[in-house]
C-alpha cells in the first residue's frame, strides 16, 4: 500500500491524505500508481502545493 499526500498552500508542513494505493498487485505496482498520481496532480495545480507518495497507510 501507499499513500498520496499533498501540502497546503498556507502550511507546507502539513500533511492532507489525497489517495490511497491498495490495488490487489505488486508493490512496485501500487508505487507507480501513486507517482504518476503525483506526477499528474503537480502538474495541474493552480496553487503552490507539494505532492507525494509513502508507503503504507495514511498517517498524520
């Protein structure tokens, strides 16, 4: 499992879950899944946002 995180645009310490990755599939396939979710995320942002991808399950 991994987990997508991004910042807010007011605090870039914090920590906003966005997607969890849990597909019935490799690690390493649930790990793409969540880097190319980032990927396109950072890419369409509007506001100056942080995104990024750890495993396991959501954490504060």
């Amino acid at each position: 499992m991994f987990t997508l995180y991004r910042t807010s645009p007011s605090d870039d310490n914090m920590r906003i879950h966005v997607a969890s990755f849990d597909a019935d599939e490799s690690a390493s396939y649930n790990e793409e899944s969540c880097r190319l979710a980032a990927e396109h995320f950072r890419k369409q942002a509007k506001l100056n946002v942080r995104y990024w991808c750890e495993k396991g399950p959501f954490k504060k």
